[in-house]
C-alpha cells in the first residue's frame, strides 16, 4: 500500500512539474512577453536625389510590442526598394533586419538605410514619398517620407 501511495505522489509530482513548463514562465520568476509587435514609423525623409538611378530613404521603426523583423519593402517611386547597412564606408544588402521588442530600429545617414533603385520620377522638395514595409508578424506598414535638401540631417537641425 505505501509503495502505491509512493508512487502515486511521484507521478503527480511529475505532473505539475510537466504542466508548469508549459504555463509560459520564462524561468525568471516573470511571464513571457507573448504580445505582439506594435508598430509605427517616425521621423521618414528622403534627401532630394539628383538622378533617377536612385535615392536613400531614412526613418525609425518604433515597436511597443513583440520583436519582429522586417522583411521587405517596395514603393510606387521606385522599381525595387532595398535594405542597406553601412560598414567600413561601403554598402551592403540586408534581406532583413531585426526589430527589437520595446526598442526601436534606425535607418539613418552612415548606418542602415533604404534604398530606392530605378525610380519612376523624381521627387521634388516637400514631395510625399510612399514606401510599404512588410514585417514577419506585423504585416504590412504604410508610411512617408518627405523629400528634403539633399544635405538634410536631423542630427545638425
């Protein structure tokens, strides 16, 4: 009889512990953030381009939310829209980029940045331009950019 009732406590014992690993503790004592991305678009310009071939778009993705990752991007302006990086003063293609949950990404002058290639027409100063940014989890994002001097930096206004 005792070996039964032994065994009976080892099971159950076995059990909340099985159960518990899925009750969405992260092991830390607090619960997983299991909350979507929650995101927005600020700060979107585009430095006026002085030839068709192509232009740079900058902008911060600001996520209140789950991490996701951008994943792709297009805009009626341009043939193919890009993701770029700047390393060692040289361009590179990123496929996608990591937005962090509650954080923010940057695409700014000397770091990631888009880039339109074969634009349509060219844009004027305090022109609008459309850009679609698709996300993993989020879907699709809709923004602006507004064309500005073609030297503009909000660092130096």
């Amino acid at each position: 009889m005792r070996r039964r009732a032994a065994l009976g406590c080892a099971i159950a014992a076995a059990s909340a512990l099985v159960l518990g690993g899925c009750s969405g503790s992260d092991g830390s004592g607090g619960e997983k953030d299991t909350s979507g991305p929650e995101l927005s678009v600020r700060d979107g310009f585009m430095p006026k381009p002085a030839l068709k071939d192509m232009a740079g778009g900058f902008l911060t993705i600001v996520n209140k939310g789950g991490a996701d990752k951008l994943i792709g991007m297009s805009s009626p302006l341009a043939d193919e829209v890009m993701g770029h990086r700047t390393v060692d003063q040289k361009m590179e293609h990123v496929a996608s980029f990591d937005i962090p949950a509650n954080g923010e990404l940057d695409f700014e002058r000397g770091g990631n940045h888009l880039m339109f290639m074969d634009l349509k027409s060219l844009p004027e100063l305090g022109d609008k331009v459309e850009v679609e940014l698709r996300f993993e989890k989020a879907g699709t994002v809709k923004a602006e950019l507004e064309v500005k001097e073609a030297t503009y930096n909000p660092k130096n206004s």
